[in-house]
C-alpha cells in the first residue's frame, strides 16, 4: 500500500471572497460561516489583511470585524478542502447570510 505518493492527504483550495451584505459579518452570519466550516474534516483559516483565524471558531471569527465591501481569503487544507471552499464562497456571495445587500453598493449616491 502506497501512501506518501498516492493519497494527496493535504489537498489544499483557496477563495477569496467580499463581504457584500449590508451588516457584514456581524454574529449570525460569522455563525453560518463556523456551521458550515465545521462540517468538514479539512482545517479551515480565514483572513483579511491583518488577521488569520480559524474558520470553525466563533471567537475567532468575530475578531475578523468583517463590514460590508471586506474582501477575506478563505483557506481549507484537508481531502475535502474543495467541498468546503465551495459551500463556504457559496455562503457569503450568493447567499449574502440571507441577508439584504445594500440598496447601493457602489457608494455613489
């Protein structure tokens, strides 16, 4: 049985992904986030540009103080980093939280 070679035990996925709804990731929506994370097996850290936290933690991911335009990078390393990366880009820009986008995203009145 081959194992260094043959099973890619560390597959890693990466997404970068922008906050688009209109309270960003306040409580519920960075709870969403950790539900998802924490269905799978792969480890999965988020960051902006001055924080890296782990994304199945609550604490930690209250910390990030994600507002609506935030761009954050998503990181899964484990077998099924692919599944995670996708359910979790799914989450935050098609789904928005289920929560409203601004009215204007733009900024320009």
């Amino acid at each position: 049985m081959k194992t260094e070679q043959d099973s890619p035990e560390k597959l890693i996925a990466e997404a970068s992904v922008e906050i688009k709804n209109a309270d960003g990731l306040h409580m519920r929506p960075a709870m969403q986030f950790v539900d998802i994370a924490s269905k799978f097996e792969c480890d999965i850290t988020v960051s902006n540009d001055e924080n890296s936290v782990d994304g199945k933690s609550i604490m930690q991911m209250s910390m990030l103080a994600a507002t609506c335009g935030t761009k954050l990078k998503i990181k899964a390393e484990g077998a099924d980093a692919q599944e995670a990366i996708d359910d979790l880009r799914e989450l935050v820009e098609k789904k928005h939280f289920d929560e409203p986008k601004p009215e204007d995203a733009s900024g320009t009145a």
